[in-house]
C-alpha cells in the first residue's frame, strides 16, 4: 500500500476504533444513557432558538450523533446541535426560510468532508487561546440574547438577522402577561438546573426542571407556547427542493457554517482530550466525520452539526471511553422520538429558553476570563475586541479578525527582540582593528524587522571590513534573507568587504536561493568559526593599501 493510499484508509473507520469496548462496554453505556438524557433538551431547545424548530434538533442530535461517532476522529466526541451553530442558522432562516436550513446543511457538510480530505485538520491550531475565549463568551451572549423573544411574547417565529436587536424589539413589545408566565417556567428550569446537582451529581438538572414544567402547564391553565406536535419516526432522507439560485446565495452561509462546524468540532474533540486518557486524536479524520454528519442530517431534514463540547465533557466524565458511548446517546434519543413523542410535544418552548439560558451561563468561566484580562494588554484586546465582533456582527469575521489582530501584536512582540549589535573582536587587540566591524545579528530576522535591520547594520563608518555574525538568528524569511543579500552589495559598493560568519544548516538553503551567499564578493568569505573570520578580517587590512 502507498503512501496515499494508507493516508485515505487513516480517514476510515477501522476495527482498531473498538479495541477497547469488550473492557469499557458497561460504562459506555452508562455513559451514553446519562449524555443521552442531558442532550435531549438542549437538542429540542437549539431546534427552536435556530427557527427550524424541535424535530430538525432531534433529528440532528439522532443522525448525526451516529455518523460521527462512527467516522469522527476523536473516540468519545458527541456531535449534534450547539449554540454556535444557532447563532448562525436564525439569521438563515429569517432571511432565506426553514426550507434552506437542510440545504445549508448538506453544502456545509460538503465542505467539512473536503477539508477533512484535504488534511487541514491541524489549522485550528493556529488560533490564539484569547481569541478561542472571546468567540466562546461572544456565542454565550448571543445564545441568552437569543432566549428573550421566547421569554416575553408568544409570538417567536420571527427571528432578527441579529439577536440584540432581536431581543430589543420583544422587550419593546412583550406581553406582560405571556413574560410573567414564561420568565416563571424559566426560573423553574434555572433553579432546578443549579439545585439538583448540589444534590446528587447524576441528577439531571435541566430534564428535572422540564418535567416539572410540562406537568404545571398541563394542569394549570397558561398561555405558554408549547414545541407542538413531533413525528412518531424518523422521515425519509430525501434532498432538500432549493432552487439553483437560492444554492448560489447560501454559498456565502455554508462557507461560515463550515468553518464554524470544523472550528468547534477540533476544539471540542482537543478539550475532550484533555480531560481524560481517550486516546488520540485524528483532526482530518474528525473533520471527515463531523462533514458526513452534516451531510446526514441535513438529508433527513436536519440542521449541520458540530462537535459539543458540554455533552462531549458529560460523556467523559460519566466514564465514556469508545464510540459506543455517542452511538447510545443518539439511540437513546431515537427511542424518545418511537416512544414519547407526544408527551415531549407538549413541552413549553419557555422551559428550553430556561435551559439555553442556563448553558450560556456556564459556557463563561469566570476564572478564565480574569486571567486573560490580567495578561498581556494584546491578548486582553484580541478577548474583548473577538467578543464585541462575535456579538455585533459575524462569529467568523470575529474570529479573523481576533487572529489577525493577535497575530499582528505576536510579530510585535517578534520584531522587539532583533537586535544587530556592534561587539568587539575577540582577543588581544592589534594594530587596524578600529576598521573592522563585528556585528552580531540575534533573534528573528522577518519582514516586520527588515528594514529596520538594514538601517541599522549598513550605518557604518571608517570601515574596511563587516564580519556579520549570524549564529544567533532564530527565524529568517524570504524578505529577512533579502534585506541581508541587499545589505551585502551596500557594503561592498562602498567598498567594505563583507564576510558572513556562522550560517545555521537551516537558514543555508534559503540564503542560497535568495542571493546571500552570492552577493559575497568571494565565496572564501563565508565562515564557520569566528576566529577565522577575524585571522581573515585582520589579514585583509593589512594587505590593504
């Protein structure tokens, strides 16, 4: 088998993915009841904030839950809706219609899978940790921004391009009435979801508070809006019926579906990781998979799909550790939908907006927050300025913009530690050692530094001859190794001899391409000790007229 061939194959599922079920089965299980159980609000609850209602939340926590647990590359990732991808998909819906949400979701799956196959699992790694917080904290108040329309008016089938005016055209109409009966069955939630777990860790909190919700507002006359009526199975996977001209302008949507499917996948399956011993991680593979499961769901008329990690982080900690753990979550889910479709309609949408509030709460950790505002001001900015964008207009424009704008402070911080210094030659001073300069050049030598750099080494005067010092440079780019070669012929034209000490193995290669090494004006000028670079230094000025 090729090299090519073994690389496809490590994007498949393989029997090695179940080595450890015969030891692990039992608390699999467990686990994927518990996860289960914990997923089943929040997949009704992201279901109606996005607008594509409960059954497209179900449906994708059930398809999708099994698809990527299958093909993903992380063993104990649960996949299904989050709260990132609701604030994405309501702006969809409100613009294009529920019928684009499959539609978007397929396209975007499309997507995922050709970059999964394309092997650009490592990039998220290239985004900065403030960046990750801020998007995080962005998402969390959209999420509870998201939540007041379902809190004070009946009327919820509107939804905003964006969420904080959204939310303040309901405040500015609610009813006064439906809020106080609404923010009530909310609060219930809320309590249950924070008092359940002081009193026994496995009681799940948020299915609590909804039960006790749904058996008040059965009995008690209200005017609470409920989920309505879910299908008693699973329909038949069919393609979405979207126009070609409606695919070319859910283009742009897909695109920023993708990349938030495959930023959130990465990060969910890299802080699963770090919570247990759950084997490695395959981030091409996770993304094959988390592509397959978008394309899944959105054939059964679901929504896309990413990694979640709240109900990734239950599953570990409830001692899930193969993929049989998220394959029992989306049966289990499946079963609900067979056995207990009914009851589940007749939920109040206020009671999921109570659970959605309560998870945009805990998706903030405080502590987090004080250590990146208590660190570098450019980190502490890239946090703030990532949260105000996420929230104000776009998650993925937040995103670039915050590592562009960390990026532009971490080569900042690069370029401050370049220095060309002059030093004296090493040994007894002799006779026509005041024409030779020795100059040591440390650090990075990149595009922001370059001119600087030239500016400073090329300042020289009653000088015969310039030994540059280069066994200290860290990093050097094209533009770096050109202000070098252009620093060469300077020197030599105004007749100082230049002599190149100290070329690192990995920067020879570059410096030969760019010009370096033939801009000397022999190539018995390049050295690799820095006492024969002077002996020379010293022999040329005495043979000088």
């Amino acid at each position: 088998m090729n090299g090519r061939a073994r690389r496809f194959v490590g994007l498949l599922p393989s029997r090695a993915d179940y080595r450890a079920v015969p030891r692990t089965w039992r608390r699999d299980l467990i686990a994927g009841i518990t996860v289960g159980i914990v997923a089943l609000p929040l997949a009704l609850g992201f279901g109606v904030s996005s607008g594509a209602g409960a059954e497209a939340g179900l449906i994708t926590a059930i398809v999708a839950g099994v698809i990527a647990a299958v093909f993903g590359g992380s063993h104990v990732q649960v996949s299904g809706p989050t709260g990132a991808m609701v604030v994405v998909l309501a702006p969809i819906v409100a613009q294009h219609g529920l019928g684009a949400v499959a539609a978007v979701s397929i396209m975007a799956g499309i997507i995922v899978l050709a970059a999964g196959a394309a092997r650009l699992g490592r990039a998220v790694s290239f985004i900065p940790w403030p960046v990750i917080e801020g998007f995080t904290l962005g998402i969390a108040v959209i999420i509870g921004l998201q939540q007041i329309p379902s809190l004070v008016a009946d009327d919820i089938a509107s939804h905003d391009a964006n969420a904080a005016v959204a939310a303040w055209e309901s405040i500015t109409t609610a009813n006064g009435s439906y809020a106080f009966w609404a923010l009530g069955a909310a609060a219930v939630v809320v309590a249950c979801m924070i008092v359940c777990p002081r009193i026994h860790p496995a009681i799940p909190g948020s299915l609590v508070g909804i039960v006790m919700v749904t058996i008040i507002a059965v009995i008690v006359p209200n005017p609470l809006a409920t989920i309505g009526s879910l299908p008693a199975t699973l329909p038949a996977p069919a393609l979405p019926a979207v126009d070609p001209a409606m695919l070319l302008e859910l283009a742009g949507p897909a695109a920023t579906v993708a990349a938030l499917a495959a930023i959130e996948s990465l990060l969910s399956a890299r802080v699963a990781s770090s919570l247990a011993d759950t084997g490695a991680i395959h981030p091409d593979r996770e993304l094959v998979g988390q592509g397959l499961a978008s394309i899944g769901a959105g054939l059964f008329g679901g929504m896309p799909a990413t990694g979640a990690i709240a109900r990734t982080a239950v599953n570990v900690r409830a001692g899930g550790r193969t993929r049989l753990a998220a394959a029992t979550h989306a049966v289990l889910l499946l079963v609900i939908v067979f056995a207990a479709s009914a009851p589940v309609s007749a939920i109040p949408v206020a009671a999921l907006g109570g659970v959605l509030v309560m998870t945009a709460v805990r998706m903030v950790r405080l502590s987090t927050v004080r250590v990146i505002l208590r660190s570098t001001r450019s980190d502490a900015a890239a946090f703030v300025l990532t949260a105000i964008i996420t929230v104000s207009f776009d998650l993925i424009v937040a995103v670039v913009i915050g590592v562009v704008f960390a990026g532009f402070f971490a080569i900042r911080h690069l370029a401050g530690t370049t220095r060309v210094t002059a030093e004296p030659l090493p040994g007894a001073a002799v006779e026509g050692d005041e024409r030779i300069a020795l100059l040591r050049f440390d650090g990075p030598l990149i595009f922001s530094v370059a001119d600087r750099v030239f500016d400073d080494a090329q300042n020289l005067e009653r000088v015969q001859v310039a030994i540059l010092r280069m066994s200290h440079l860290e990093l050097v780019d094209a533009t770096g190794a050109n202000v070098l070669s252009t620093l060469v012929r300077t020197l030599e034209r105004r007749g100082i001899t230049v002599l190149i000490k100290g070329v690192q193995p990995m920067h020879r290669e570059l410096f030969r391409k760019v010009g370096v090494l033939a801009s000397l004006r022999h190539h018995r000028h390049l050295f690799t000790e820095l006492d024969a670079a002077v002996a020379h230094a010293r022999d040329h000025i005495l043979r000088a007229p």
